[in-house]
C-alpha cells in the first residue's frame, strides 16, 4: 500500500494553522496522539518515581516502558536506554562518566556535526589535557569523506564522535566504514542519529556504534534526548553521574529521572512512527520497520523534487545537490542575505531556518555570502509546498 500522505496529515492538527512548515530540523509538528500521552501524563503522572506508593509506581513503570519504546526503535537493549533533557546533557554525562583513561589519548571530531556532539567533547578534552582531531567536510558538497578516518584513527584514538547525517546539508555518511576503523583500535564510536531517525530504519548493530544518540522532537515527540548503548554492560564500567547513589543500570547515567509526562509522550511518539504506514502490522518493531521505509521512500521523492525545483532557479545554490541525503536541504541565494530570504518565506506563510549554528556550514564558507537557508520536509510535507517554496524563491529573480 502507498504511503498515504493525506492520512498522515491527518494526525496533525497544527498544520491545520495555513502554514508551511519547512523547519523539521527545529522539530516537528506535534501529533495529536502525542499532545494528548502528554496531556494525560501532565494529569496522572506528576510525581518523582523514587516511591512506594502508587503515582509513583505508575512513573518508574512508564520510564521502563519509554526505554522499551526507543529500544524498539533502535532494535536494541532497552537497559542500554539513556534518558535525558537534551543530547547535549547526555554527551556531557558521557563525558563525565568516562574514566580517566579514556582520556590518555586523542578524541576525533567532525565538522559535519550538531555543536551537541561536538562541545561537550572539546570541554571534556581541553580539562583532560586530550588531543582533539577533526574529520573534515568535502567543502563542494557538503559531505564527509569517511576515507579520512583510515588517517585519522590511530591507536592513540579513544573517542570518535560523528553524526549518521547532517542537520543542514542532509548528507548521510557511511558509518559503517568509521565503525571498522573504530573496532580496529578499541575506539569509542558515538553516534548522533537524531536527523536520520524520523525518516531512516536504523539498527544499533546494523550501525555499528557503541552509543547512539536520538531526539524525540524530530520525530514528533517530545524535547528530550535518549542515548543508546550497544552493549548495556558497558554502562557498569561508567563512573555514576546520578544524584541518587542507589541507581542501577542506564539510570546511572542520568543525573535526574525526567517528568512521567515526557516517558508518556515519548511512547506515543514512537507508537506515532509505527502507525505512519496503515498497511504496517505485527510488533512495534515490525511496524517501525514498515512505516519508516514507506516514509523515506516517499521522503526521497519529494527531496529529489525539493532539489531538482530549487536547481531550476537561477539565483539559487544549492549546497550537495547530488548527494544522498535525508530530507535536509541548505541553500543560498545569490547576493540576498539569508535573514531577508526567511522573511519573504515567513511574509509568504512559510517556516524556513536561517543562520543555523554549524560548523559544516561555515566551513563551506556561507558566512561570506550572507549565510544560508536550511529547509527539511516533515513527514507531512506535500509537493504543492515545495512549488510554494520554489515560487517565492523565484521572486528574487
């Protein structure tokens, strides 16, 4: 059965509000599904879940059914699940837990990622007194080049921190090939998969990282960050980052258990994901393996249209318009600032992103120009948007 784009418009009420929304990288539009497991757990569930008695009960068993949720999604562990207010926190609190020696070497970051999991690595090597590398962007198309990493990891590397695709130019990388230099060595491998995750059927192990990273909001859930361990056992040899020196397993990791009605929201978010497809059926798994291939497939469509549209105007640049990429595109447009491009969008009733913090982008060298714009396509993007977009571009010349 084809993705029916007309039902899934349906679970979201905000678009209903005449808007384009083209800022899917600043989260998406809320489910009504999701609105409502939040609403419900803001009412039942406003408690610590450190008790006996029975909210909080209720609190403590919707944490175990969140971490069930993402480990669901991730086809992994569920007490490998990490829960936290942000990945920032989260990559903190990795970087906090991990031992002394973890820090004799050198940690390798890349260009092409969110500052999430760039910043927190710079602060725990600059108190460590450890080596920081940088991967570098293919500055023509946006791309990361993974045959650098054959140059880059050596048997000093400890920590690899890198994305599975990019927030602005939409370039997925071959995590794959980084993963073998990382076993190679007895790396660390952390992933940040947040921008791939509402679109991309992904695997931990298919991946081939020790910890991945996701954000709800991307997909439609709350503003709240997991962090998935490949191996759960490896959490034990992490040094404790909890208030609570009573903690066990991946709540070790967490500084502060987060509100029940963001567990609540998370699970519906996720349930959300498995029911984009009408013809998906069998476990939550299953069904996310069959909703999110129907929604890349059809999110592919429309990015080629998105890029082809955007290619056909003259003063438009687009940034990697032959790479494989998730729904995410960056451009410029000549000799226009991007500021004023995002006003004649919004005047126009469409939400884009403009100066979005990225390293990526100001290596490529966007701040000479005015900076960029940064559009993604939401599960409920339609083509007839795209030709909105395209037209109030078209109205620069």
């Amino acid at each position: 059965m084809p993705y029916d784009i007309a039902s899934v418009r349906g679970l979201f009420p905000t678009l209903g509000d005449g808007w384009i929304h083209f800022d899917a990288q600043a989260g998406l539009q809320i489910p009504d599904a999701v609105a409502s497991a939040l609403s419900a757990g803001l009412r039942v569930l406003p408690v610590d879940p450190r008790g006996v008695y029975p909210q909080a009960v209720a609190v403590a068993e919707a944490r175990q059914t969140a971490r069930r949720a993402v480990a669901d999604l991730l086809d992994a562990s569920p007490d490998g699940v990490v829960f936290g207010p942000s990945r920032s926190a989260l990559v903190t609190a990795l970087v906090d837990a991990l031992p002394v020696t973890a820090w004799t070497g050198e940690v390798i970051c890349s260009r092409l990622d969110d500052e999430e999991n760039i910043v927190p690595w710079l602060r725990g090597a600059r108190r460590h007194g450890a080596r920081v590398r940088w991967a570098e962007l293919d500055v023509t198309d946006g791309t990361l080049p993974v045959w650098q990493y054959g140059d880059l990891v050596n048997g000093g590397t400890r920590v690899i921190a890198v994305s599975l695709a990019s927030s602005v130019t939409g370039a997925i990388v071959d995590v794959g090939q980084i993963a073998d230099h990382a076993r190679s060595v007895g790396a660390l491998l952390v992933v940040d998969a947040s921008s791939a995750a509402p679109y991309v059927r992904m695997s931990v192990a298919e991946i081939g990282a020790d910890v991945v990273l996701v954000s709800p909001e991307r997909w439609g859930g709350p503003r709240m960050a997991a962090m998935v361990f490949a191996d759960p056992g490896r959490i034990a040899d992490l040094q404790r980052v909890s208030m609570d020196p009573s903690t066990t397993g991946p709540a070790r990791l967490e500084p502060e258990p987060l509100a029940g009605p963001l567990l609540t929201g998370l699970v519906a978010s996720v349930e959300h994901l498995a029911n984009l497809d009408q013809a998906a059926t069998g476990k939550r798994r299953q069904r996310l393996t069959t909703s999110l291939d129907s929604a890349f497939e059809y999110a592919q469509r429309l990015t080629l249209y998105l890029v082809n549209s955007l290619a056909q105007l003259g003063r438009v640049r687009v940034i990697g318009e032959e790479v494989h990429r998730i729904p995410a595109v960056s451009f410029v447009v000549d000799g226009v600032p991007a500021e004023k491009v995002c006003r004649r969008l919004a005047d126009n009733g469409i939400s884009a992103l403009c100066d979005v913090p990225s390293r990526a982008l100001a290596h490529i060298g966007v701040n000479d120009v005015g900076g960029a714009v940064t559009v993604g396509l939401g599960p409920y993007a339609l083509p007839y948007e795209v030709d909105q977009l395209a037209r109030v571009l078209g109205s620069f010349g």
